[in-house]
C-alpha cells in the first residue's frame, strides 16, 4: 500500500470514519440526537468535499481493484446526497416513537460505504463485498422498529430474498471468475473478447455464469419477475427508511450493473441484450398496473418504484443497442429518480410525524387546505415521478426514450412500451393530488408543526427537482463524463 | 470422472440445486436460512475446485473462499437477528403466518 493508495481511497475511508465519529459522539454523549445528526451531516459533508476534490483526477488503487473515475465521484456524490437528506428526513419520524436517530444514522452511513466501494470496484471480489455490505445494513434498517410487526415482516422477506439473491449472483460470479481465470474488471472483459472472437458459441459454464449474474442483479434492482419482496419490504419499513431503500440499493445494484455488465461483461452484451429488453417491458408494465389497484401510498410508490427500475433498464438496453446516450440517460434517471421519490417519502414521514398515522390514500385527503406548502411540495414530487415538463422527471424520461428510439428495432417497440407506460402511471400519481385537492381532511386533528432539518431537506429535494428539469445541461455534462469512463462503444 | 474439474463443479451445482429447492420449499424461517447456507457453500466448493485444478488460480481461489465464509456469517447474524425480533412480536418461525401486509 502506498500513499497514492490512500488518497485514492480517501473518501472510502472518511465514509468510514463518519460512521465510526456518530458511533463515539453516541457513546459519549447518549440519547443527544441533535448532537448525532450534527456530527453525521458535518462529516457526510466533509466526505463529499473530499470526493469531488479525489475525482478531479482518475486513478487506481491497490494494483487496480479499486478505480476512481468521473463515474465514480458521480455515483459517490449522489450515495452521499440520498443518505444525507435521508438522515434529515428520519428524526421527525423516529423521535415521536422514540427509536434511536443515532444508531439509524450509523447503520445507514455503513450501508452507503458498501454502495461507495461498488461505484469504484474494478474486481469482482469487491463488487460482491460492496453488495454485501450495502445490503446487510439495509436489512436491519427495514426491521429498525423492531416491536413493529410490519416493519420486521418487512424484514424477514426483504432478508430472505436478498440472501437468496446473493447465493446465485455469487455462484454466478464463482464461474465467471473460474473460466475467464480472472477478478479483474478488466481483465474479464478481454478474456470474453478472446472467446466470443472465435465465433465459438458460449460454453455451457459461462452461459449458466451469466444467466445467474442476471438473475441475482435482477433480484436486487427489483425487476419483475423478482420483486417479490420489494411490496412488503416498502410498505412495512419506517417510512423514512422506505424512502431510502428505494433509492440507495437501487442505484447501488445499478452501478454493480454498470461496472459488471458494461464493463466486464461487454462483449458479451449481445447476449444480455434481448433479457434486458425484456425485463425493462414487463417490470414497467406490470409495476404500473399493479401500482393502480394500491390503496395504500407507500405500496403505491413501492410498485412505482420497480416502474422506475423498468424505465431505469430501457437506457441500459438503448446503451447495449449501440447509443452512448441510453447510459447517459441511464445515469441522469438515477439522479432525477433520487430526489423526487425521497421527496416524495419525506412527506409521507412528516404527515406520520403524529404517530397512528397510516400511510393509506385518507391520510392525504385534504392536504392541500390544512397544510398548502407540505400539498404544494407532494404536487410536484408526484408530477416530477409521472414525468410532466418542467420537472426532473420529465427530462430523465425523454432522455432514456429518445436513446432507445434512436437505437432503433426492437428497441423502439421498447420505448413505444416505456411512452404508453408512463401515460398509465399517471393514473395514480393524480390520484393522490385529487385526493389532497378535492376531498375533505379525514379528521380534524390540526395541522402538524415539522421541522427545520424535515424543510430544509424537503427544499433542497424541491430545488433539485425544479433544478434538474429547467437546466439540466448542468448535470448531463457530468452523466456524459461519468458515461464516458466504462463506455466501450463510441 | 471423480477426478475432474467437472466432476466437481456438477457436485456445486447439485448442492446448490438442493439448497434453492430447500428454500422455495421450507415454510420454516430458519430451514430457509440454513438451505440459502447450503447454496453458499455450494459456491464455495465451486470456488476451491476452480483454485484446485487450474493452477494459476489457486492462490486466489482461497482467498475468495475464505471472503465467502465471513460474508455469510455476517448474514447469518443479520438474518438471525430479525428472525429474533419477529418471533417475538409473531410468536412463530413459519414464513406464511407473516401476511399482515398481503391484500
């Protein structure tokens, strides 16, 4: 190990160390919640000043596993962006049912350093060991109340699922690794190129590596027909932490795909391509019309999520296709997708600031008149997830459709599918802005005091929101660089 | 055939095959832990007999196996966990009484 190997790892190791100082302020100090969240946002913020300063020059590290490129920095930035607005989110629903904020925010930033070794990994050990150690926290967070019977319901199916996932992603790893004779990212792919040259067809072995890598990745991005667990999971979790595992190990599993499957599985993508094709269209058909029939909003927006997931895999398809644009796009979805739905949840968990409050479509009946601002912000989160112009949805949207029209053949019917979709999904994200506007509140109880932490992250997932749907040429410079780094077609 | 590569890897494959049935088929929180604990250590012969029969990769093959074991202890620990906190607010291992959520 050498010093560059360290700067190189630099924001990995303050991840850790932030978790580490919440941990010893916890220790010393017990039960000062406000004291906890302080240290974890000032040392989250050093983390990410550190990042954006490592990624202004790529490099490698420890004989090239771990590599720092504008894809890394991007998807670090953005982990770093979802945990700390999560973190900002939590307290007005974790204190009035007196859960500990301390040990949420510890396990949470645990969960993001796992996510952070996945965005750099250039070895197939460490993309597993990312996965496992972005997962792992992630199941005690969806059990957090654990007295809850929901949320350690939630727990037992989400672990469950996931363990299983693990088992045949990492079988599938197992042979990948023993018939390119490699763990290097890199090296993988010019063992593929080597063998699809010879015009040879895929041997046995390889064939089942690959099919068990997609099912396992399938399982965790939560593709239809592996998406068992995502309903409950999201449903039963506390609220906050709903918002966060539908973003974090979202974009997580998806940087696994873009450091697995475009990168050291490339050459082999005309073979991934039709799965993936098909995935897309069946996980956001059948995620929307499922979404339809919920009553309850956290499902609602759970079902909406493997929605996005399908949207989310049309740019990885439209890349595969040969259009640089689909994993741009691919990209820029996974930010715009982050702000909105934490915004979204956010507000969810500050209507449950009252404890007793469920999360079903009558708890938002009236909202619009006893509380305007918290109505007015819930409008746009949803308007921005069904994708209507100027919000962030709308450009992330257009981007991954346009990539696919333009890759042409099959792929259009794909994105034809992805336009149909999104006029269905609709549906029920008006629903909830007709019940906010057109019914009358459910109860009389008066309008809730939220606060400083709950506004100042809900405006800054507003600001994004509004931001990355008026300019958004700001951030896809960032997505066309952070693309750049692992294309491999022009 | 008992010593091949293959011989082996249809082993890992068997064993793996036993622990997936054995998880879509328990009911019990527990048998699906121990069968997903089954599937792993299938992977793991796959892992030892890769490193035992091709040279180059034996040095790494037991480095990544011995990876593998302290990963699923961890989840081991994490899943018994929350077996833990559910059996006492459901009073029950079985994974089909978990249905409060279903509609």
């Amino acid at each position: 190990m050498t010093f560059e190997d360290l700067t190189t790892i630099a924001p990995l190791i303050l991840a850790v160390l932030s978790a580490a100082a919440v941990l010893i302020v916890d220790l010393i100090w017990p039960g000062r919640s406000p004291l906890a969240i302080a240290t974890a946002l000032l040392t989250l913020g050093a983390t990410a000043a550190v990042t954006i300063v490592v990624g202004q020059s790529p490099s490698t590290a420890f004989g090239g596993a771990y590599t720092v490129d504008a894809l890394t920095s991007f998807l670090d930035v953005l982990f770093i962006a979802i945990v700390v607005l999560t973190i900002m989110f939590a307290p007005d629903y974790l204190l009035p049912r007196s859960l500990p904020v301390a040990e949420f925010a510890i396990v949470l930033i645990f969960a993001m350093c796992g996510a952070m070794l996945i965005a750099g990994s250039a070895d197939l050990l460490l993309l597993f060991l990312g996965l496992e150690l972005m997962v792992l926290p992630g199941y005690l967070l969806a059990g957090f109340h654990k007295s809850d019977s929901y949320s350690t319901e939630g727990a037992i199916k989400y672990f469950l699922l996931g363990a299983f996932s693990s088992a045949i992603f990492l079988f599938g790893l197992a042979f990948v690794w023993g018939l390119t004779g490699t763990t290097r990212v890199d090296g993988v792919a010019e063992a593929l190129s080597a063998i699809i040259a010879g015009d040879a067809p895929l041997s046995p072995g390889l064939a089942m590596g690959l099919a068990f890598l997609t099912t396992g990745v399938a399982f965790k991005i939560a593709a239809v027909p592996f998406h068992y667990w995502t309903p409950d999971a999201y449903q039963g979790s506390p609220t906050p932490i709903t918002g966060y595992l539908s973003v974090g190990p979202k974009i997580g599993a998806f940087a696994l795909i873009l450091r697995l499957f475009v990168e050291a599985l490339g050459p082999l993508s005309d073979v991934w391509l039709p799965v993936i094709v098909i995935l897309s269209a069946i996980t956001m058909t059948l995620g929307n019309l499922v979404a339809l029939t919920q009553d309850n909003v956290k499902r609602m927006l759970a079902y909406s999520s493997i929605a996005h997931t399908g949207y989310m895999l049309v740019g990885l398809a439209a890349y595969a296709g040969g259009q640089m644009d689909g994993l741009e796009g691919l990209l820029y979805y996974g930010a715009a997708y982050t702000f909105m739905n934490l915004g979204a949840f956010a507000v969810i968990a500050a209507l449950q600031k009252r404890t007793g409050v469920t999360s079903s479509l009558g708890t938002f009946a009236g909202l619009g008149r006893k509380e305007p601002l918290l109505g007015i912000l819930m409008a746009l989160f949803l308007l921005s997830l069904t994708g209507i112009p100027p919000t962030a949805g709308f450009f992330a949207k257009a981007t991954v459709i346009v990539a696919a029209v333009e890759a042409g053949g099959a792929l259009t019917v794909l994105a034809v599918i992805a336009v149909l979709n999104a006029a269905a999904a609709a549906f029920y994200y008006l629903r909830i802005i007709v019940y906010m506007y057109m019914r009358d509140p459910e109860s009389d109880a008066p309008a809730l005091r939220h606060g400083a932490l709950m506004w100042g992250g809900l405006a800054a997932a507003t600001t994004m929101t509004l931001l990355l749907g008026l300019l958004p040429s700001a951030l896809l410079e960032i997505v066309t660089d952070a693309a750049k780094a692992i294309a491999t077609i022009p | 055939m008992s010593d091949s590569l293959d011989a082996y890897l249809v082993l890992a494959g068997i064993l793996f095959a036993i622990g997936s049935f054995g998880f879509l088929a328990r009911r019990n929180a527990i048998s699906m832990l121990m069968s997903v604990e089954l599937m792993l250590n299938a992977v793991n012969l796959s892992i030892v007999a890769f490193g035992a029969f091709i040279p180059e990769l034996g040095a790494q093959g037991s480095v990544i196996a011995l990876m593998v074991m302290a990963v699923a202890a961890a989840e081991v620990t994490v899943g018994l966990a929350i077996v833990i906190a559910i059996y006492r607010n459901k009073k029950t291992p079985l994974v089909d009484e978990y249905d409060a959520m279903r509609q």
